[in-house]
C-alpha cells in the first residue's frame, strides 16, 4: 500500500496545484483534498471531500482514509469569496487546533506538514539583518496574519510535544509569489500606483509558487538520504530586491507618503476592497525582512529553481504593463537622482577668475 495523503486548503489555486502534483509521485497511492468550500478548478484523481476543519468531522476523515500523511496548507492571510478577516483567523487558529486535535488521536498518521510563513518574525526597526529559525522576534505580531502564524506554529510544537512519532515539518515561506499568486503582497504590486511609506526602501524576498510546491512535496515525503523532513525551515528564494527596485522592473511610480497620511490611504484600499493594506503589510513595506536559508539547503536538502528577483520577474511578466515602460522610469529615477540638488553628479567647477 502507498502513502494516503490529506491535503487542507484545497479550494485555493496553491493547494489544488499541490494536490495535483503529489498525486504523481509514484510512492502515493491517495489523495484526500479536503476544503469547505467546492474549488472551481479540477484536482485530477484525488478524493475531494466538503468539510471543515474546524469541526470534529475532519477526525472521521482520518480514521475513514487511514491517512498517514497530513499537508495543512490551509493557513492563509486572505479569506476566499465573501468571508471576512474574523472568518480567516478563526479558519487559521481554531482548524488548526482541530485538524492537531484529530491528528493526535489518530494512530495511522506518522507526518504532517504545516504551511507557515515568514511573518512569524514580525517587521521592525530593530529587527536583525538576518533572521535563523531560531531567531526569535524584537515584538511579536499583534494581530492579522502574522500573529495567526505564531499563534498556530505554538500549537504545532505542543502537539510535536505530545506526539513525537509523527514527524513535523514546518515550512516558513518569505512572500509567495506567480502567475497566479493571490495574497495581499500581490494585490499591493498591482495597483497602478505604489503608496510607500516615506524614507523607507525596505528589503523583500519573495518564493516562487513553483518551489512552494516542491518543497511541499519533499517535505510530504520520507527524507533522502542525508536529509532530515523535520523541524522548522525558512523557504525563500536567493538575494534581495529593494521596494523601489520593484516598482521599477514593474514600471509602477511609487507615491512616498509619511506615515499617517499611508495609514489612512490603507484604511481607504480597504474599504473598497482593492487590496489587503493591513498594519502588518505597512510594517513590512516600512522596514522588511530578510531570513538566512541554510537549514533549508543543507538540512532540507532543498535550492529552490528561482532566486528573488527570477520570482518577481515571472510575477511581473503575467501582470500585464504598469503605467509607465520600466525602461523608461528607470532612466527617469536616475537621472532625478543625479540631480546636483539630491546629492548626486557633481556640481560644476567655479572659474579661477
């Protein structure tokens, strides 16, 4: 018999993509998708089963499957359709507490894999350059989607705790980003003007959906020779890009603004839905977050196929043209920043007469 994988979170285009791929791996026999809501693109030959995980119907499922391998992807900073931020934490923190809950009980289950985030570490202005998964936070999140993720990973490590057969994989991916990304920081890049917070060019990494579902499924899998499936990695692609660098390979002007008047233009793009500007995504575009990826190269045994800037790239690529070439607000950014009253070029030289 092969592996019998429970996958959550299935009704997002990640997680159907996921479950389409695991599905080929010659050592899965089962796929069980699981997600409350009916996803409108097709999961190949896998077992789609209406449930949600907040209910203790999701520990039937296990038993009924004899799953031995959960993948919970169904942690996420966006709702789906017409639910609401309150639907999403409580989606976040009390599914994860249930599907945990069900997972201890059930003898049959020897993996889970968590889909986490790098928001864990939080954005702040004495935050170290570089953050280890064992670096812990300067100020821990205080609301939205990063503080789900912390609330969630304590809960993982109670049930790592009180179940160590299971092998625990937690995977903290930087900014997830594609040709079908849908998360808030996507949203952002593509409004036709960037608000930015002034005084600030903050360094982003981002992750390729494509290594996403990669190292979900080695994670998903006994490990390889040398490696080790479990523990807590940090999952982004290599190098930096600057904010301003960015707007200029997407050919977006930037509007900098101080930080009251970017608090309300927030408040307003929210209101009327053009994207999730929440506090947590203003504390990022105000001061970043850069990880380190060593565990995840020489523990993982992973590298993922796209750096930071080949992600954003292929980001860019499938967002269609901004207002202006990125050629030629690239040469304009330059030569404003020539400009002898900015600090640059040099000023001209004074006659000897």
């Amino acid at each position: 018999m092969g592996k019998v994988v429970l996958v959550t979170g299935v009704a997002r285009q990640l997680g159907g993509r996921f479950v389409r791929r695991i599905q080929r791996d010659p050592e899965v026999d089962r796929v069980v998708a699981v997600d409350a809501i009916a996803p409108q693109h097709h999961l190949g030959g896998a077992d789609f089963v209406r449930a949600d995980i907040r209910q203790p119907t999701i520990a039937r499922l296990l038993a009924e499957h004899s799953v031995d391998t959960v993948v919970h992807m169904d942690v996420t900073g966006t709702p789906l359709g017409s639910g609401s931020r309150a639907s999403v934490k409580e989606n976040n923190v009390i599914g994860t507490m249930q599907l945990l809950g069900a997972c201890q009980k059930s003898p049959t289950v020897t993996r889970l894999v968590v889909k986490s985030s790098t928001n864990v570490y939080g954005s702040a202005p004495r935050d170290p350059a570089v953050f280890t998964e064992t670096t812990p936070p300067k100020s821990l999140p205080s609301g939205g989607f990063a503080k789900d993720t912390v609330e969630v990973e304590g809960y993982v490590r109670g049930f790592a705790r009180r179940r160590p057969d299971v092998a625990v994989c937690v995977l903290r991916f930087a900014n997830i980003l594609g040709p079908s990304a849908d998360t808030p920081l996507a949203a952002y890049f593509s409004l036709p003007v960037l608000p930015t917070v002034f005084g600030y060019d903050p360094r982003l990494q981002f992750v390729h959906e494509d290594d996403v579902i990669e190292v979900l499924r080695i994670a998903s899998h006994e490990p390889a020779r040398g490696t080790l499936n479990s523990g807590t990695f940090n999952i982004t692609g290599d190098g930096v890009l600057l904010l301003s660098q960015c707007a200029r390979r997407l050919g977006r002007p930037t509007v900098p603004l101080l930080m009251p008047a970017i608090s309300w233009v927030g408040s307003a793009l929210r209101t009327l839905g053009m994207t999730d500007f929440s506090p947590e995504q203003l504390r990022l575009l105000t001061h970043g977050r850069v990880v380190a990826t060593n565990q995840m190269r020489e523990t993982l045994g992973y590298r993922p196929k796209f750096t930071t800037a080949e992600t954003f790239a292929d980001f860019a690529r499938n967002r269609g043209p901004g207002l202006l070439p990125p050629e030629v607000l690239a040469g304009a950014v330059d030569r404003i920043a020539a400009l002898p009253a900015l600090g640059g070029g040099h000023p001209p030289t004074q006659s000897a007469n």
